[in-house]
C-alpha cells in the first residue's frame, strides 16, 4: 500500500500538530491495515511481527487489536487492576482518598474523561506493536536459552556455571533493553539521556544500540561501552562478533561509530555513516 501519511490532500500539515502527523506515521509502519483509523469502519487493525535477521524477513506472529473493544475498556482494565492491587491502600493514601471510587471520581472529575479515554486509545495503538516486538525477543531469547540449559544440566560439566552465567548476563540485559524502552515511552527516563529508538538508524544498528544502552546502564564513557562480541552474544548467542560486524557494514555503519555513539551520545548526529 502506497505511504499515504505524506498526501497534503489527505494529510495536509496545517490540520495535524507534529504530533499527530508523527502518530499516523508510526501506526502506517505498524499496522497492515492503518488507513481504517478515524472512519466509520470496524476498528480492528491488523499487525505482524517479523524478523529482519533472517532472509526474507518472515512473519511469526499475527496479531489483531479491536480498538472497538479496547477503546472502551482500557480504563476499566486499570481500575480493576487497581482494585486488585494488594498495595491499593498505600496508592490511596498517597492520592489522598479513602477507597477507589473516591479515587476515580477525583480523577474524572479533573480530567476531560473523552478526552482521557481517547488519548490513552492512541497511546495503547502507538505503541502496542514495538512493545510486542521486545517482549517478543525476550521469549524467543528465552525458549532457546531455557533449552540449552536443561541440557547442559541434564549432564553437568565444568562449563555449567560459565553457561549458567552468561545465560544470566544476556536476559539481564534484554530485560533492562525493555525496561529502557517502556520508561522512554512514558516519558520517565532521565534527563539527558538519548532516546531509545533511533528511527534515523537502520533495524540492526538501533538494535545494537539499544542493547548497549541496556548493558551500559547510567554508566557513560568510552570505558563503559560493551564489546560488540557481548552484544553480539545478547542478540543471539550463535551470533559472532566478525558476523554482527560485517552486518553493520552491510548497512553503512561500522562498530566504531557506533561506538562512540554509546560512549558519547551528546556529541553524535544521527548519522554516523562511515
């Protein structure tokens, strides 16, 4: 389907903020079926996950959302999650309210409640499919992470504990790669800090970069940068440093730039390109 998001007839810029016009694009690259959004249409939009690592690109899950449903229900899922909550009575005292309908009619009673519904609508559409994409890698990381050890621990040698580590290394750090990325959509990261995703790099470089940031943590500095052999290692453990390195060069980038990029965020353009 041709990219319509950039039509001025259908799309003019003086009708959308830049935040609007951002949102149609992002939900054109996610959805199948993202032209259905604000018509009179079922809203049930139609996504992919797939793969850029392997050739051909293919397709592993399929997946639909009923924004007809959801659209409805988003905020009572959050109040029946609350009302679960065995911490409920500490949120409330913090609130200042006695139970959670006291809580929720204060809420209300500050917010314009269509509006609330249909941004938090937007945001869960935004930002479902990338978030689906990271947990998707963790459970992948962990099916083949999980098999390797019940093997090796079905015959215990001396490489055990090396194997059980490293295996401990690699989901710490796609763990803290979603943790970034779900603290960077709401806005919670710290100051300072360069976005996650890096919309100007290609797949395989935002992905190496983000999982360097993971590993990196708060740390900075060309002494806090991993090797691209750890990195290459969290991507897929059959995964040498010389292929990733040759990936990367295949894109325009080289680890160098790359590099330097991790350890010196604030002084990088977004294009690195040898």
């Amino acid at each position: 389907m041709p990219d319509q998001s950039d039509d001025p007839v259908l799309y003019p810029p003086d009708a959308h903020s830049p935040d609007e016009l951002a949102f149609l694009k992002e939900i054109r690259k996610a959805y199948d079926n993202w032209e259905i959004y604000g018509t009179d249409q079922a809203q049930v939009y139609k996504l992919r996950v797939w793969t850029y690592l392997l050739p051909g690109n293919p397709t592993m899950i399929r997946a639909e959302l009923d924004g007809d449903v959801l659209r409805e229900i988003l905020i009572k899922v959050v109040f029946k999650a609350l009302a679960d909550n065995p911490n409920l009575s500490e949120v409330l005292d913090k609130v200042g309210v006695m139970n959670l309908d006291e809580f929720r009619a204060k809420l209300e009673a500050e917010m314009d409640t269509p509006q609330w519904r249909d941004a938090q609508w937007k945001f869960f559409l935004r930002y479902f499919p990338p978030f689906l994409v990271g947990t998707y890698d963790i459970v992948v990381l962990c099916a083949f992470l999980a098999t390797i050890l019940s093997t090796v621990r079905a015959a215990p040698d001396k490489d055990l504990d090396r194997i059980e580590t490293v295996t401990r290394e690699v989901l710490e750090a796609q763990i803290k790669e979603l943790e970034r990325g779900v603290k960077a959509l709401v806005k919670t990261r710290s100051s300072g800090r360069p976005k996650v995703i890096e919309e100007a790099f290609p797949p395989i470089v935002g992905h190496v970069i983000n999982i360097g940031r993971a590993i990196m943590g708060d740390a900075a500095g060309e002494d806090a940068v991993p090797g691209l052999k750890q990195i290459a290692m969290a991507i897929d453990p059959d995964l040498t440093e010389d292929a990733l390195g040759k990936r990367l060069k295949r894109v325009g980038y080289s680890w160098t730039n790359i590099k330097s990029h991790l350890a010196h965020p604030e002084l990088q353009s977004d294009k690195n390109h040898e």
